[in-house]
C-alpha cells in the first residue's frame, strides 16, 4: 500500500488481517517509540472522522499538527499540493486529508514521499469510512460473506456508499441499493430495491444522510421522505431478527431515520465511531511499516501485550 486512498487497492485477505489488526489495538495499548508528527489537512468539514484521527494518532504517540483550513494559508490561495508539500518538508511523517474534489489525490500521489491516508475525496471515495463500517459487520457476524446488506439514501452524492458498495461486493456480500428518485447512481453497479424489500431480507440497513451541500439543484425532500424512502419505526419493527442498523453519521434525525432509533438495540451507529478510532490506528500502524517508517521494535509493548503481529500484505 504506498497511500491508503481507496479498499480497492486491498485484497480481500489485507482487509480482515487490518480488521485483525484493529481488534487488537482495541485490547492491547500500543505506543509508538519514535517521535512522529502526523498532519489531518481536512478542506471539508468533519467531527468524527477528524477527531477520530487525532484519537488514533494521539494514542499511538504521534504529535499532531494543528491544521485549520480557515486560518491556514488556503487563504492566500496555497494549493493543496503545496500545502502537503509544506507539511512535508517541516517533518510530518503522515498525512490525512479530505478535500472536496473527487480525485485530489492525483496530483499529489507520486510527489509527496510520505504516507498519505484519504480521509474523503469529493463524492468517490471514503475507505476508512469503509473500513470501520466492514469492522462494525463483521463484529456481529464474523463474516462479510453472502451477508445481505442494503445501501439506504441518497446515493447519487455519498463516497461512501461508493467505497462500500465495492468493498462489500470483494468481500462477498449481496449488496442493495435503496433510494429516492433523483438520488439513484446508475454508474454503482448494485441493484436497486424498495426500502421495504430491504427490511424484509437484509442483514445490515445502512442509511446515508441527504447530502445538500454536493446537490447541483435544490432536490426536494418532502416531510414525507421518512415514511416513504426512510427507516421508520414500522419498518424496523420488519427487520429480520439480528439485523443492524448503520449510518457514517452525522444524521438527519426523522428525515432518513427516525430518532428513536438513532440509539435502539439493533444500531450500531455509536459503536461504528468507536470503531473508527481502531480501525484508523491500524491502517495508520500497517503504512508506517510498509514506508520503512517504524519496524516492529518501534511498538511500546505494554502490560499483558503478547506480540504484536503484523498484518503481512498478500
Ligand atoms: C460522511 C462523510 O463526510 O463523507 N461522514 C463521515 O465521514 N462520518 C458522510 C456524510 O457526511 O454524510
């Protein structure tokens, strides 16, 4: 893995050994010896994926450099590309960025020689995202493999439906699409199906909120969006018995799920936040070893730590 911008790049068999590996920073406290500067260039808003990050970082020892789009030199018109290469050059060791264009990571790739980790390109890609919600599905289920899993909301603009849809079909899962007219993507190859449907059949509801801002038009939603494309009570009430119920968050409370079932039994929705943390500290972990950056005696291993095994690419 040179950057971390896409699970296409990982094999079904690196993507359960980073599952693996984020099980395991969840149990056992691994600290980073070397002093290590990471930088989240976030060009887009963001609570839980940005501060998810510095948790991760902050637990593996990293110092993290404060980045703040507005009081940065973005304003003096800096690009993005010197931006990291500004970053670069004072001595981080990593970098996470979200910025709205769809492939910002093109320029960047082959001329920045530190890790990078996309944390959200424009409307394509999301895969830590990705990550954390494979993590969430196969906690409950060991397995990813012919699960039923339906993609709920407005598709048209969300990279993580994208990232997920893919991710989920390697893996082996029978992945559908709910959605509105006007918020269906032709080009993501995965049926689509009612909400009703996926109720009645599915594993995991996985709902996206309305994503206004990416919208070129005003697209109406109506008071009735809920009970006609959402997850209402009625409808979790059809789930099938162990079914979950996910969302990336933040969420639209009452327009694609109604509140009372933000926290019920069968969400996942704050367990897939504390997963992010893991799930960023092992990908975070599995780049630095493969830049040569840290080796395996660069692990504080704590108290009760066995060994820490490190997740060999295939
Ligand atoms: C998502 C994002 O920003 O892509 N949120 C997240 O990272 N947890 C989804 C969204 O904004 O709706």
């Amino acid at each position: 893995m040179q950057h971390f911008i896409s699970v296409d790049q990982l094999k079904p068999k690196e993507i359960y050994g980073i599952i693996e590996t984020a099980e395991q920073f969840r149990h056992k406290n691994l600290k980073l010896n070397d002093q290590l500067f990471a930088a989240n260039l976030f060009f887009e808003s963001s609570t839980r994926t940005k501060m998810s990050f510095v948790v991760a970082q902050r637990k593996l020892g990293f110092e993290v450099l404060d980045f703040h789009k507005a009081s940065s030199s973005t304003n003096k018109g800096e690009t993005l590309y010197d931006t990291a290469k500004t970053f670069e050059a004072i001595g981080a060791n990593l970098l996470v960025v979200r910025h709205q264009d769809d492939d910002w990571f093109k320029a960047l790739m082959d001329h920045i020689s530190i890790p990078m980790i996309n944390g959200g390109a424009g409307k394509v890609e999301h895969p830590t995202q990705c990550m954390l919600d494979m993590l969430t599905i196969y906690q409950e289920y060991g397995t990813l493999k012919d699960l039923n899993i339906a993609i709920v909301g407005d598709i048209k603009h969300s990279r993580v439906a994208r990232s997920n849809v893919n991710a989920l079909k390697k893996m082996g899962a029978n992945v559908y699409l709910c959605a509105a007219p006007g918020f269906e993507d032709m080009t993501i190859q995965a049926p689509y199906i009612t909400i009703d449907k996926a109720v009645k059949i599915c594993d995991v509801i996985m709902l996206l909120r309305i994503q206004h801002e990416r919208h070129e038009a005003q697209l109406e939603t109506t008071e009735n969006y809920l009970y006609n494309y959402g997850l209402t009570k009625e409808r979790e009430k059809r789930m099938k018995k162990d079914a979950i119920i996910l969302h990336p968050a933040p969420i639209n409370r009452d327009v694609e799920i109604d509140t009372d079932l933000v926290e019920c039994e069968r969400s996942r929705i704050f367990k897939q936040m504390n997963n992010g943390v893991y799930v960023r500290m092992a990908i975070m972990t599995e780049l630095l070893q493969e830049w040569g950056i840290i080796n395996e005696n660069s692990i504080e291993k704590h108290k009760n730590v066995i060994t820490y095994q490190r997740t060999k690419s295939v």
